[in-house]
C-alpha cells in the first residue's frame, strides 16, 4: 500500500478508537473518477457522500476574474477582451475557476516575453493552446533504474542520436526524395545546455501525450521491472526509443525543452517543456519538420559541453551512423561510411584513406595500417594498425 493510501486508511478506521470525538474527511477535486485512483482497501472503508458544485458561467468567471485581475495587474495593462475572453474559454470547457485564471496568468506571461505593453486577446489565444500537465509514477525512480542500467554518464548522447536517426528514417519512408537527413549537437557551458536537432519526421501532439500517458501506465510495475533487469529491448517495446532517450537525458539534465513539428502538420509545431514532474505544452509556429531535444544539464555533468569530449563521444556511439553529425561546427564529426566500405583505385589510395582515419580516430601515432577481410568463420571487415613507439634514451653522467 502506497503511502497515502495508508494515512487515509488509518485515517477511516480511526473512529471505532474514539470515544467521544469523530474525524470526517473531506475530499475537492475537479475529477470525478479520482476515488478509482484510491487502494481497494481504502474505497472499501468509505461511505462518501457526493456534492458536485454545478460549474461557473462565463459571467461568474468574469467577476472571479476582475477581482484577482486587480490585484495582479497594473491599470490599463489589460485590454477590455482579455478577462470576457479568458471566461468565454474557460466556461466552453469546464467552467473551472482555475483554468481561467491560469489563461489570464499564461497571456500575462506570453505578452511580458514578447515584450509587449498590454495583454491583448492574441495572447489569450495562444494560452489557449498551452496545456500543463504532471506525470503521476516516480519518474526519477525510473531515472534511477536506467542508470542502473547504462553506468556509463555519456549513454543519452547514444539514445537521443539513435532516435534522431530512426525519425529520419521515418521521414524518408513518408517522404519519398526527402532532404538529406542530418543532426546537429550545438553545446553551450554559458547556459549549460546540449541541444539535439534533427531533420527527421517530428512528432505530433497526440504522439508526446501518447508517450507520457504509457510513462504513466508503465512506471510504477512493468517498466519498473524491466529496468530492473536491465531488459532494453522490452523497455524499448513498453515506451518506444523517444521514450528510451527522454529518460536517458535526465540521468544528466535537470530540465528538457522538446520543439518539434511533424511532416504531416503545415508550419504547425509543439513545444513541450519538462521539468518533472510538471510539463507544458503549446503550440509555436516552426518553419520546418524535425525536432529540437534540449538538455539544461546538472551541474556535475557540465564536462559534456566540452567540445572534444562531445566528439569523441559521437565517434563511440555513432561514427558509422548513415548521417552527418555535426558538433558546434561545419565539418561531419562522424565517419559515415567506414574506409573498408568504399572503393580504392590503388593500394596506395586505400591505405592512405584508412591511415587518415586511424590518425583521426585514435591518440596513437600509426606506423602502418593492415587492411583486413575475411569470409569465415564470420564476415569482417575492417583494418589493423601497428602504432608508433617512441623511445626516449636518457644518460647519466656520475
């Protein structure tokens, strides 16, 4: 039993302890269905009595409204449109108090960004199309078990380039002579961020809901158990590699900032904010499909913006990805296609191609590079290098 299922169970069977005091309890919620949420032991033991309080009409909404409006703005910072608008919006839904001011709150907010010196009925609008929301299931538990699982601290640069790569992939089969597929990492110390852009097929609103409903089926039992066997591929299964890679960012990010837009909206993309377990997510207008993956990095991993460390770290994970990578610069970081896969026209092309590579890839100091190729017992191909050994001689005169 969780732990506020067992207050709330104490809690009911308290009474036949009391001799001359009772306890009643009360619960508010705007969800109906939230007693379903509730351990069967716990709803066994209630004996609710349900009030539903009709919802607020655009009129009431409008006097909640200009009451607090008041208080939390200047005069004549408010267009007359706003508060009517916020109470039309908020009664065509629910008629919830809440909601209407948090629409005044958000239009606040969006017009402060834009600089602007009213809130007007366009900033209404766009709050309109934020949606908030929180993961219910301990999400850095889950965070926990994955880095159980991948030990090593630079494993979401894999994850989040592998799913940028499969979203390509999915571009190119929606999309018959697409752009050629590519991603970008731009590292920044100064605002201690990574971000991860694509050109991929980007994802859909209802496809980041879909994820962070399936995080919240999955989180507290099966997926649990799954990172606690360290199983990838059921978890890839359960949550899908966008999901994989999500949770392999917060091993070293504190907060997440997706942009994204899919091949199948026009000019229509989200922007999903995640600081767990609280989300956003509103509607922005991006030029073209692909997806932007943000990661505001923890203090103690602020060593992966360092440019070399990034490089070398795409070569580990991704040098033979189909795709250029980039690090912050104009040149591919990435192989691409490994030198025993294309075609020499001289021994003396070909060894110098993989003696670039060898010197490109590793510390040592090749003396001489070995093709090698072989049928059985297995294919493989590939090359062997004999490096450089410097010897320093030291004489000591007495």
């Amino acid at each position: 039993m969780r732990k506020g299922d067992e207050v709330l169970y104490n809690l009911l069977r308290i009474n036949s302890e009391l001799n001359s005091a009772r306890v009643s309890l009360i619960g508010i919620s705007n969800d109906l269905t939230f007693t379903e949420l509730l351990d069967p032991r716990v709803r066994s033991l209630l004996d609710e009595e349900e009030i539903i309080f009709p919802p607020y009409n655009a009129e009431q909404l409008r006097d909640i409204l200009n009451e607090r409006a008041g208080k939390a703005f200047n005069d004549s910072t408010l267009d007359n449109a706003v508060i009517p608008l916020c109470a039309a919006f908020a009664a065509s839904e629910h008629g919830d108090a809440r909601r209407a001011l948090d629409l005044l709150c958000v239009s606040g907010e969006i017009a402060e960004r834009s600089k602007s010196k009213k809130v007007c009925a366009e900033h209404v609008r766009l709050a309109a199309r934020k949606k908030k929301g929180t993961i219910q299931t301990d999400f850095y538990g889950l965070v926990e078990l994955l880095a159980k699982m991948y030990p090593q601290e630079d494993m979401f640069v894999c994850e989040l380039l592998q799913n940028a790569h499969e979203s390509i992939l999915e571009r190119k089969t929606l999309e018959k002579g697409s752009v050629a597929g590519s991603i970008s990492i731009i590292a920044d110390r100064a605002t201690k961020t990574i971000s991860f852009q694509d050109n991929g097929a980007g994802m859909t609103g209802q496809e980041i809901v879909d994820y962070l409903s399936t995080i919240d089926r999955f989180g507290t039992e099966e997926l649990h158990q799954h990172l606690q066997e360290k199983n990838r591929l059921h978890v890839q299964k359960l949550i899908g590699q966008f999901g994989i890679s999500i949770l392999s960012a917060f091993t070293v990010a504190k907060r997440l900032v997706v942009e994204t837009r899919s091949v199948d909206e026009d000019k229509n993309g989200l922007r999903w904010t995640f600081s767990p377990p609280s989300y956003d997510l509103e509607f922005i207008k991006k030029k073209e499909p692909g997806t932007t993956v943000t990661l505001y990095l923890k203090q103690e991993y602020l060593e992966m913006t360092n440019l070399l460390t990034l490089k070398e770290t795409v070569r580990k994970y991704a040098d033979f990805l189909p795709f250029p990578i980039y690090v912050n610069g104009r040149r591919p970081v990435n192989t691409i296609q490994a030198p025993w896969h294309r075609s020499y026209e001289s021994e003396v092309e070909r060894r110098n191609a993989y003696l670039v590579w060898v010197s490109d890839r590793f510390s040592d100091v090749p003396l001489e590079v070995i093709p090698m190729e072989m049928e059985v017992p297995h294919p493989v191909k590939g090359v062997l290098y004999i490096r450089t050994v410097i010897f320093h001689l030291s004489i000591w005169r007495g």
